[in-house]
C-alpha cells in the first residue's frame, strides 16, 4: 500500500497523456500489482481511426468487455496484500462513447453497460493527467504507433475537454489532477520523486499538481 493509504490507485487521462507509462512506473516502484488496458488487442481499434462513424459501435463494445472481464478478475486479486495500480477506470468509459457513437448506437451501448457493469471496488486514489491537446498531439506523433497514426488534434481536442468535464464532477474517489506539459515523471528521477511527494500530501478530496503554477 501506498504509504498505508492506498490499496487501489487508478491512473487516468486522454491519450498521450502518459498514463500507462506512469502506471507502469509506479507499479514497480511500489511492487504493486498491474492491471493494464489492451488496445492492441482491440482488432477494431485502427479501422476506427479511419472511418469512426462505421466503426465506433463494436470498437466501444470491444473495449467494454475487454474492461469488464479484467474488472472481473479485480475481485479476485488480494488488495489487502499488496497495492494495484490500474490505467483505466470503467466508469469513464461511456465518455467515449458519448463522443464517438449515434444516439441509437448510445442508448444500445448504455443497456449493454448497466447490464454488464461488475460490481467492482472504487479506486482509493485516481491520478488524473492532464495536458494541451497540441502537446497530447505532439506525444502521440512521437510514438509513432501505427494505429494512431490517424488520431488528429480536432478528436484529440474534444477527448482532452470530455475527460475535463467528467473529472470536474468526479466524486468516487480522491482525485490528484496533474498537470503533465511540464512534468516529465517517466524520465526524470527527479519528477518523479515530485509527485510521489506530492501524493503522500494529498489530503482532500480533489486536489492540483502543476509545476507552472
């Protein structure tokens, strides 16, 4: 646990936000469990970035039950013996879907959600991270993964403001916003020590990490 506080932490973001990486690194510095999403795995995933009207239906159906059955094994993990560090919320998930789908294919999609949902713990901590669409741009080109290579900055733009307005009301969990344009904790040791800091801090229930500030 993380500093005796937190079983559970869920590390969340728009794409390129860096939240997997950072999920990985706080995993291994913890010895924490990893629960990580699998895009890669998602063989609707690049035709999507193609044509999103055809195939954005069973690309967020696919990611849905993906979420599901890893939040089913969840359960079955021993959270009291060691900490999990996640790189995704299900609850999140209908942003995408009310950004990407018909209201047909939404309304279809919200029955199979409330039919589907697992009764799953709520994280003890979520970190969520924040950047300039231009610069999430700019990541997303510099890994230069194939099937992003589609993703625009108008998509990414609206992505990065729908998780805004979801994290403003966000009350499940704690929340630590952290401003990633000028916070390098995957390269940098010192950064890094910077938000681990920071997270032994956190006391309320929503609070704001910015180094430019």
């Amino acid at each position: 646990m993380i500093a005796g506080r937190y079983r559970y932490v869920a590390v969340e973001g728009p794409i390129g936000a860096g939240k997997t990486s950072l999920t990985r690194r706080l995993a291994e510095h913890y010895q924490a469990q990893l629960l990580l999403e699998k895009p890669e795995a998602n063989p609707f995933l690049e035709r999507f970035y193609s044509d999103r009207k055809r195939y954005a239906l069973p690309t967020q159906l696919f990611f849905l039950f993906q979420r599901v059955q890893q939040l089913e094994e969840l359960r079955q993990l021993d959270l009291f013996g060691t900490a999990l560090f996640a790189d995704f919320l299900l609850d999140k998930d209908p942003l995408f879907a009310r950004l990407t789908l018909a209201d047909d294919e939404l309304r279809l999609y919200e029955q199979i959600l409330a039919h589907l949902k697992p009764q799953t713990p709520a994280p003890d901590l979520v970190i969520y991270l924040q950047a300039n669409p231009s610069v999430l741009a700019e990541r997303v080109a510099r890994r230069a993964n194939p099937i992003e290579a589609r993703i625009d900055e108008d998509y990414l733009e609206a992505l990065a403001a729908s998780y805004t307005r979801y994290f403003h009301e966000y009350d499940e969990a704690p929340v630590l916003i952290v401003n990633t344009e000028h916070l390098n904790p995957i390269d940098s040791p010192d950064d890094f020590a910077l938000l681990l800091e920071r997270i032994g801090r956190l006391r309320g229930r929503r609070e704001y990490f910015n180094l430019a500030a």
